[in-house]
C-alpha cells in the first residue's frame, strides 16, 4: 500500500519534499548565524583604553535631570578657561564603561580655548541610575539616544535661564560619538559635531558577523560566497531578534546621517584602530552633508587620537568650534575636508 502511494505520488512527494529542503536549510544557517551574532552583540567588548594617568580629573557642578524616558541621570558643568563671556556650550557624550569625568582626556584643548562643557553619566554608569534588566552594550541603543536627548533638552533651558543662546555642539567618543550623530537629526539646537572613533552599529555588526564567520563556519566555501544581500538580511534579522530577545532597538547612525539637515561634522578616527576599522568612520563620512572634515590620526589605536596627538587634537576641535558653534574666523587648513591619510600616514584625496 505504501509502495502504490509512492508509485502514484511521487512527483508530489519530490515536489513537496524539494520545497522543504529550499525552505529548512536556509532557516537552519540563518538560525546559526543569528545566534553567533547575538552572542557577538552581547559580549563584544571595545578594549580599555582610558587609564587613569591620561588625563587629570577635573571636578565641575555636579547635577541631575532627566532622561527623555524619566530616568534620573548625572551630569555636570565644567566652565572654559576665559575671563570674557563663553564661547560657547559643548555636549560631551562619554564612551562606553566610562563616566562624565572622562571629558577632561579629550575636551581639555576647547576648555582652555574659552568653550564650556557639559559631560554626564549615561543609565548604568558612574552616578546615573541603573535600569533594571538593561545591559548596556558597546551600541547605542534607544536607550542612550534618550539620555543624550534629555541631556540636550536640560542644558538648552540652563541656556535659556543664563540668557545665552540655546545652541549647543555635541562630541562624542566611540558609542557616545554615535549617540551624537543619532540625537541629532532634526535637532536646531545642534550647530556643529564632533566625534571620535564613531561608527554605525549596523555596518560593525555586519563587519563582525563577516568576521566571525570565518571562525565559526565550518564550510569555507559557503561563508566566501555569500551574496552581499545575505549579510544585509541577516543584519535584519539580528537587530529584530535584538529587539525581541533583549528588548532594545540598534538605531543605525549611517540612515540618521542621510536623513540629516545639514550639520557641520568633524570626525576623528586613530589610524591603528583594530576594534572599530578606519573605514567604518569613512562610511559615516561618506553619508554626511557638507561641509563635514575628517583627521584620520596616525599611530592611534581606538580612544587614543587625544593621547597620541594632543596638540593637534585641541587645536583641530578648537578651530572647528570657533567656525561653526563661536562663528569666529579661523584656519580651515587645520580641518582637511579633501583628504584624509592611509595607511602610512600619507594624504590622499576622498571619494565619496
């Protein structure tokens, strides 16, 4: 009996049986590759950079507000280094595992040039509160664009109160520098940013599943010769099962950036950078409005452009700032938005 329904069906069977083998094995790898790349979103850990002997603690006014969400968060003032009335205020997003303190490593050349700063705690560092259940990644998520936005919506009314114009510049490193770009669509406020080793989640995360998959596949040929759309779907996936699993949304900076009025951009990024690759900060620049500048930093590793060109740190971020936030004249030399260096330190022309 089995035989003749095998004999009278067995195109359909094949038919049938054709259809689940295209339909199981493809879930099967995408189910593998998505729970390699959560464990990679869950524990990829940027190295540690910041030690204590960088850079010389500054203590500031020490406040609180709130976070777009009501989260209570920590911040504070720190005050340029000038007799005459404020250049300005600078909105200073630390980098992950980092507090507010860390604003000293890399604002000291704009303190010094007349400019005020405000650094804070994002949720789950230094003496912002803790949410429950949430695990702070190396993304920025949802959750530290609304800390950033309540910095932002706090400091503009502190503005307003001390009869200053409510304009603000945002800087930001490595995860902060990301937050920057993502706060700041459609933010007037906002006249000029400037990050430090910044990425767009999306593209280090498809870098890292591109990355890891050569550890982790056991079929060299099939990883090889995966179609770029595979890694943009299983992208995709991961960031909804982000959304499921860990319940937080990896907004990408890149999308932000061209969707953006234009804001002047100054990026920074070490040359020597293994963690976040140099050309994840040419993908941002490449999707960012005019006028935009970009310092590719020779001999620094990631964090470390501060440390290993100080000088010309406080003086490129000082000079940006006197342009696009102070509205003074200055040496647009020192901000190359034609050129960037390789690998051996070498300008060359960019090409978007």
């Amino acid at each position: 009996m089995v035989t003749d329904f095998l004999f009278h069906y067995w195109a359909l069977i094949s038919i049938s049986s054709t259809l689940v083998l295209l339909v199981l094995v493809p879930w099967l790898i995408i189910h593998k590759y998505i729970k390699i790349a959560l464990n990679i979103v869950r524990d990829t850990i940027p190295p540690l950079s910041l030690v204590p002997r960088d850079f010389v603690r500054q203590e500031g006014e020490v406040v609180e507000f709130r976070a777009f969400d009501g989260l209570r968060l920590q911040g504070m003032f720190l005050y340029g280094h000038s007799h005459r009335r404020p250049k300005g205020m600078v909105v200073f997003a630390p980098e992950f595992m980092s507090d507010m303190y860390s604003c000293a490593r890399y604002c000291q050349g704009i303190l010094e040039a007349g400019y005020d700063v405000f650094s804070f705690d994002f949720r789950n560092h230094g003496g912002s509160t803790f949410e429950e259940g949430y695990k702070p990644l190396q993304w920025a998520t949802d959750r530290e664009v609304s800390d950033l936005l309540g910095a932002l919506a706090f400091v503009e009314d502190w503005l307003e109160r001390q009869g200053r114009p409510r304009e603000v510049a945002l800087f930001g490193v490595s995860r902060g520098g990301t937050t920057c770009l993502l706060a700041a669509r459609h933010h007037d406020a906002i006249k000029a940013i400037i990050t430090d080793g910044a990425f767009s989640s999306d593209k280090v995360i498809e870098y890292f599943m591109k990355r890891w998959a050569s550890i982790f596949a056991k079929v060299r040929l099939a990883y090889e010769n995966h179609p770029s759309t595979f890694w943009r779907f299983l992208r995709w996936c991961l960031l909804r099962e982000c959304k499921c699993k860990l319940g937080i949304r990896i907004p990408s900076a890149r999308k932000a950036l061209l969707a953006m009025d234009s804001i002047p951009i100054f990026f920074i990024h070490g040359q020597r950078d293994g963690h976040i690759p140099v050309d994840q900060t040419r993908i941002l620049y490449a999707a960012a409005g005019d006028p935009k500048f970009l310092w590719i930093v020779p001999k620094a590793k990631h964090n470390q452009s501060a440390i290993v060109a100080p000088v010309d740190y406080a003086l490129r971020t000082s000079s940006f700032l006197d342009r696009y936030l102070a509205a003074e004249g200055t040496n647009l030399t020192l901000l190359p938005n034609i050129a960037h260096q390789n690998d051996d330190g070498i300008s060359a022309p960019v090409r978007n």
